[in-house]
C-alpha cells in the first residue's frame, strides 16, 4: 500500500506527475468536499452568467443563420454585462479554487500528512482569498500581454505566473515578494517546471474534452445537416453546464505545482531534509521512505 505523499522532498519529472494523481486518489472525498464547500458559490454564479450570455450568443447565431437582418448589431449586443460577470465569477472561481486547494495542502503539510478540518482550511481560505483574487487579476493581465508580444513572452512567464500562488500561501507572500522568489526558486529549473505544467494542462484539457465533446458534436451536426442552420439551445446550455463542473479537474494542476514547489525549494534549501533529521526516531512523524532523486 502507497504511504501518505510527503510533500517536502525532491521529485523528478515521472514522480510530480504521478504523486499528483497519488494524493488526488488518497484525498479525493475531502478535496472535492473542500472545493464544493468553498467554490460552490462562484461556480453557479459563473455558471448562471455564461448560460444567460449563451443563450444571447445562440439567439443571435440563429438569427444570423436564418438570414434575417442583424441591422444594429453591435459590441454592445455581444459583449454585454453577462460576459463581463462570466469572466469575474470565472476569476474568482479559480482564485478560490487555487486557495481552498493550496490551504488544504499547507495544513495538510503543517499537520504532518493528516487530512484538515473544513474550519481549518476556511482559517487560511479567509485570509488569502483576496490577495489571490487580485493578484490573478494582475497576472492574467501581464499573460495575455505576454502572449499578445509573439506568444514567447507569455509561454516564458507562465511557470513563474503559476508558482506565485503556492508561495502566497505557503510562505504568506505579498504578490511583489512571491514574483522575485517564483524567479529563483525555478531559476535553473525552468525547462522541467514549465514542461510538467505543460503536461498536467494537456491532460486537464483532455479530460474535460470528454465530457463535453458529445453535446458539442451533436450541436455542431445538427446545424450544419439541417436545411436552416440552427444551434440547439438546450445542446449549448448542457455544454455550458458541463464546462462548469468540469472546472473541479483544475484541482490536478494546482496540486502539481505545489508539488514542484516544494521539490524546487527543497533543492535549494533543503528544508523537508533537515525536518526529517530533526524529527529522526520519532514515531509520531510520519516519514515518506520512497527514494529521493538528487
């Protein structure tokens, strides 16, 4: 049987991935328990705004499909307040997300891997969940800057973008504090960072492929073998529902960068080392003995 994943110790590439979906297995029912309980909220008023601006987008689709005038048309028809509060709730869904997720680790971690209460975890949630609301708010900002200058930029500052988080909450950092220290807790480690993100969102993006692909392929064929081009309305809204539920899979990233976190600090400073020697021949310190990769 696979112990309690010890979080402070070295990783390669193969075992971050596969630690990932150890301690998903392990902790399932409290993590999913911990991201209903604290993103529940933000998810149906995410999810609310996109159906309302659905079911815009598809009336005026069909209108245009149907060849009746879209005189008067505008920015203003498309991109009305409903979008604007789908892309808010989708921020603050994932920013609560990321701190109810990263706060369950912390403790998780403080606890010596024993799984935290909901009040424990809503201690932290309280006190990060706006520092990560507006610092995501920032980030995203300076991503789509970056990848509007050739795409290079936004690809590079990704991995660095994705390690502030952790250390807002593992080490109560400040947005200017956790920039510097993402820059050189990676620094030497870009390539294997950004690769195993990389891999981890292919694999996010293709689970939640399954599940809405149907509906969307039904939708599609539907309006391009009918006579008059027509999008189904209850198709697009399933899709939307589904593409909200989906958002649970975006626990598995943020426990693999806060898996890389932990390795990359503890190559540079080799905290979890020194912690195990400490805590040498005490049984009431539950110790990972898997092999580390130095």
């Amino acid at each position: 049987m696979t112990g309690k994943i010890e979080f402070k110790k070295r990783r390669d590439f193969g075992q971050v991935i596969n630690d990932t979906f150890t301690f998903m297995r392990q902790n399932f029912k409290p993590l999913i328990k911990t991201y209903f309980t604290f993103c529940g909220l933000f998810v149906l008023a995410s999810m609310a705004s996109m159906l309302i601006y659905q079911y815009k987008m598809v009336n005026i689709i069909n209108t245009f499909g149907n060849g009746r005038s879209t005189r008067g048309l505008g920015l203003g028809n498309i991109y009305g307040l409903e979008y604007f509060l789908s892309i808010l709730f989708s921020l603050a869904t994932y920013a609560s997300m990321s701190v109810a997720i990263l706060s369950y680790i912390a403790i998780y971690v403080q606890k010596g891997n024993q799984m935290p209460t909901t009040e424990e975890v809503w201690g932290y949630f309280k006190y990060y969940f706006f520092r990560v609301f507006g610092s995501s708010i920032v980030l995203i900002l300076m991503l789509i800057a970056g990848f509007i200058c050739c795409l290079l930029p936004g690809f590079y500052l990704f991995p660095f973008v994705a390690m502030m988080f952790p250390i807002m909450v593992m080490e109560n950092g400040s947005l200017g504090y956790s920039f510097s220290r993402s820059f050189k807790i990676i620094k030497d480690n870009f390539w294997i960072t950004f690769g195993t993100l990389i891999v981890v969102w292919i694999i996010l993006y293709a689970c939640m492929s399954m599940v809405v692909l149907p509906t969307t392929l039904f939708n599609m064929i539907g309006m391009f073998t009918s006579k008059n081009p027509k999008m189904s309305l209850s198709l697009s809204m399933i899709t939307v529902v589904l593409q909200s539920l989906c958002q649970v899979f975006t626990i598995i990233p943020v426990i693999t960068i806060s898996l890389s976190y932990f390795s990359l600090v503890e190559q540079k400073e080799n905290t979890g080392l020194m912690e195990r020697i400490a805590h040498f021949g005490n049984p009431e310190k539950p110790i990972d003995t898997r092999p580390e990769e130095y």
